[in-house]
C-alpha cells in the first residue's frame, strides 16, 4: 500500500531522519515503524500465513488427472 503524508512538521521530519541515518534504514521504513508503534500495533503480533492447515490433505483424484493428462496432448495437426 502507498501513502502521500503532507504538511510534516520539521521536527518530526527531523527526527525521522535522524532515526533513519542512525539505524542504516531508508527514510520510508524508519516512518513506517512509527506509524505501527504510533498506532499500538509494535507488541501485536503479526498473523502469519501458511500452508499447515492444508499440507497432507490432497486426495488422489482420477477425473482430475485425465482432466491434466487431456491437457498434456499435442494436437500435431495444429503444429503444421
């Protein structure tokens, strides 16, 4: 997502990079760490996506594969 912040006070534009410099981060990763710290989210946890919920659940499926081996044909009269 991309934002446009206008009217930055000196003093915090200042102070962010400052904190930048400091920490060897971009401008915009330091202002986005204080935007999650301004907003209360630092502590939370981020929720994490994978695939455990669904890893192991595949069930073989014979309409399924004829389906894929009728894709895998080559129709030699198309290729002349």
């Amino acid at each position: 997502m991309q934002y446009t912040i206008r009217n930055i006070p000196d003093y915090l534009d200042a102070t962010l990079r400052d904190a930048a410099w400091r920490e060897g981060k971009s401008l915009n990763e330091t202002a986005v760490a204080a935007l999650v710290r301004g907003a209360g989210l630092a502590e939370r946890e981020r929720v994490k996506r994978d695939l455990s919920d669904i890893a192991g659940t595949w069930q073989e499926d014979p309409a399924f594969d004829n389906a894929i081996a009728e894709q895998q044909k080559i129709d030699e009269a198309m290729w002349r």
